[in-house]
C-alpha cells in the first residue's frame, strides 16, 4: 500500500509549478519592460510653485 504525501496533505505538485512558472513570468516580464526613473529635470514640485 503505496500513499504519497501529496495525496494526505491534500496538495499537488502541478501548483506549486504553476505557482513559480507565475513567478518567473512576471520577473522576466519586469525585466523586458526596461522601465526607467525620471530625469530630475523632468520632475516638477509643488515646493518650488511659489
């Protein structure tokens, strides 16, 4: 009588795949995107308004 751990815990390994592969998407998404800060001159204040 072979019972996985798996089965008793109630939890798969196809989730926690599916779970890094969402992971993984998103960083490298993040990463293609190749966002950048603002220059300095670009950003305006309200302090300096007057």
């Amino acid at each position: 009588m072979t019972v996985s751990y798996n089965r008793i815990a109630g939890q798969s390994v196809e989730r926690l795949a599916a779970l890094s592969d969402g992971v993984f998407a998103v960083a490298m998404t993040l990463l293609v995107l190749d966002l950048r800060v603002p220059a300095m001159e670009a950003v305006h204040s309200e302090h300096g308004t007057r």
